[in-house]
C-alpha cells in the first residue's frame, strides 16, 4: 500500500521526483535521482504512463533532507 500522498503514476513531461518508474505497457524501468529530472516517453515503446515506485528510506528515523546530510546517531 502506498503512503499517504504518493502518486501511484506519472506520465511524461512531468517531474515526480526521485525513483523508479515502469511503464504499462512494456515494463521498461526509468530510474530519476533529481527532483529536477523530466520523466521521458518510454525508450522501448514511446508510452508516457508509467506506474511510480517512489525512492524509499530505509532508516525511519530519516525523515528530512537534513537528516540525510547529518543523520541521527543510531540507538545502541
């Protein structure tokens, strides 16, 4: 289940943001590191829908882009 807020797809000419991108209709992966990136028509098949798999934290005490800049010390 998706968090609250995220987008299950993105279509092409849009910027989603960081993630991993499949497209419907022929399963092409389209990876984005920027907030900045455009999502591109696929290069398999020219399809502009693709289904989002938005970039994930692995740690949940890392919430904020500062805290990927100065994580919080672990628990021991």
């Amino acid at each position: 289940m998706a968090e609250p807020g995220t987008r299950t797809t993105a279509k092409a000419g849009e910027k989603p943001g960081p993630g991993r991108f499949i497209c419907i209709d022929c399963g092409k992966e389209v990876r984005i590191g920027s907030t900045d990136e455009d999502l591109v028509k696929c290069p398999t098949c020219a399809c502009e829908m693709y289904n989002c798999l938005p970039m994930t934290h692995i740690r949940p005490d890392i919430k904020t882009p500062e805290d990927v800049m100065n994580p919080p010390e672990r628990k021991k």
